[in-house]
C-alpha cells in the first residue's frame, strides 16, 4: 500500500535524493528515512545542483540516450 507524507509549511521532506512537499511511500521505503528541510534550503540545494556544468562530450551523451528512451530505441 502507498502511503503518502506531507512536509509541515514552508519545508521539503527529504531522503538526501528524492525532494518533494508530499512524498507518496512504495513497499519497503521507510518514513523514518526522510527529514523536514526549509523551502530556502531546498532552493540552495536546487540551485547549486543546477551550476554543475556537464562537459560537451557529457552533455551529448546525456541528449543521446535521452532521445532514445523517448523514442524507443535501445542499442
């Protein structure tokens, strides 16, 4: 059963790598296993996530195979 959990106002509930204001549990995840940040750290962390600049031949590779998933093709 998917049980889903709400950050109080003006926070993110947070793992550490999934963000989000309701996070919605599958089997086996554990609520205990997220934490309340600030919507200003989140933004931060947002933000600076956001300045990591890929290489050319990264970011390529990175368009490459997202146009495969999109359109179905798999090498």
């Amino acid at each position: 059963m998917i049980k889903p959990i709400t950050a109080s106002d003006g926070h993110i509930l947070t793992d550490g790598e999934i963000y989000g204001k309701t996070i919605y549990l599958a089997e086996g995840m554990d609520e205990s296993a997220f934490h309340e940040i600030t919507e200003e750290e989140y933004a931060a962390i947002r933000d600076a996530e956001a300045d990591i600049e890929l290489g050319a031949d990264s970011e390529m590779a990175l368009k490459a195979a997202a146009y495969d998933i999109i359109t179905g093709v798999s090498e």
